[in-house]
C-alpha cells in the first residue's frame, strides 16, 4: 500500500483527489493538509506513515515552494509530486531544484496520475508530458565555466540526459534515439560516472544546478 499525503488549500479538490485515488487498492490518502505549515507538521509527526506527497503550488500560509525547501533543510525525504494549475516550465525547473521528483498538471487523468505515484514511491521520477516536450525541444545548454568533468560529457549523451530528465525508461530512449537498450544503458552509467552521482534522479538535479538542461 502506498500511503499518501495530500496538501491543497482547495478542500473540494482534497476530497475529489481522495475519492478518486481510493478508487486504487493500492493507493491510501492517509493524511491532508490545508497549507505548507500543516503539511510540515504531519511530515514532522507522522513521517513513518507517509509514502508520497502530493503538493500544491499556490497556497496560503506556504507554499509548495516553501515547502520542498524546508524539506530539504529538515532532512524530509518523502518523495514529492507537485500538483498544479499552472503549466509553468520556470516554475517546474524550481521544484525541481528543491527535490521534487515530479511534476504534473491538475488536469491529469487518474492513471497518469497513479502511475506517477506508483513511480516516485519506487524511487522515479515524474513530469508531465507538456515539460517533458519541452525538455526534448530544447537543446543543452553548456556553459563557458562548465569544470571538465562536464565538458567530457558527449552530444550523444547530452541527449540521453534529457531523456532521462523526461522520466523515460532506458527502453523508451532507446525506441526514441533508434539505438538498442544495451547501449542505452552503458550511455545512462557514463552519464551518473560524468556527473558524479548514484541514480538518474540527482543526475538530473546536478543537470538543472549546471545549467545542462
């Protein structure tokens, strides 16, 4: 079972969420929050208890943004997705930033949305397609400043590293890319070696702090 929090101001959009995720038998909204400060709190209190963390942007007291950075200094390491209005990139790229490893519009349909949950609670990351397009549209960007670590990074992976920040399985980047999973998989390991990290999830945050993506 994966125990969720739920944080929005909106309660009719709390309970709507909550209605529709018990639709799921393995899916459990086991707390809610109205604002940042409630949420913090039950992260606080009831941590052990709490699998996955839906999280609203725009909220009073605090926000989600407060919210993802107080989490970061307090050590809290529940997995978040943002769940929004505003289908912001900037804004994305911020939560992002501050660790959250998904991101998805309130106008996802259920199994999108469970699927992102599913993902994030195994230790995923999630966005929704419209950042993920433009993720794939944009081209890297590598600065003049970069260390050489980051230089020795190729085109060839520069692109497998995009992929991976869209959330796509290394099976996926290979059907896009019209290379076969294996050399996918060597290009994802070169690419954590480069970076200097253990999973795809900090590749793509140390990717974001670099100015890469």
């Amino acid at each position: 079972m994966i125990r969720v929090l739920l944080v929005d101001d909106q309660t009719l959009l709390r309970e709507g969420l909550k209605s529709l995720l018990a639709l799921k038998d393995n899916i459990q909204v086991v707390a809610e929050a109205a604002n940042g400060e409630e949420a913090l709190q039950l992260l606080a209190d009831r941590g052990g208890e709490i699998d996955v963390v839906l999280l609203d942007i725009r909220m009073p007291v605090l926000d989600g943004i407060g919210v993802l950075k107080a989490m970061r200094e307090q050590d809290l390491t529940q997995p978040v997705l943002v769940l929004t209005t505003f289908d912001d990139t900037e804004q994305a790229l911020e939560c992002i930033r501050y660790g959250a490893k998904g991101y998805a519009l309130k106008d996802i349909n259920l199994e999108r949305l469970t699927g992102a949950i599913e993902t994030l609670a195994k230790g995923g990351t999630a966005l929704s397609p419209g950042i993920t397009d433009r993720i794939l549209t944009a081209a890297p960007k590598r600065n003049d400043d970069q260390s050489p670590v980051i230089e020795t990074l190729t085109d060839s992976e520069l692109k497998v590293l995009s992929l991976i920040a869209a959330g796509y399985s290394n099976g996926e980047i290979a059907d896009a890319l019209c290379r076969s999973e294996g050399t996918i998989r060597n290009q994802v390991s070169f690419v954590l070696r480069k970076l200097d990290v253990r999973d795809r999830t900090r590749a793509v945050l140390k990717a974001i702090d670099l100015g890469l993506l």
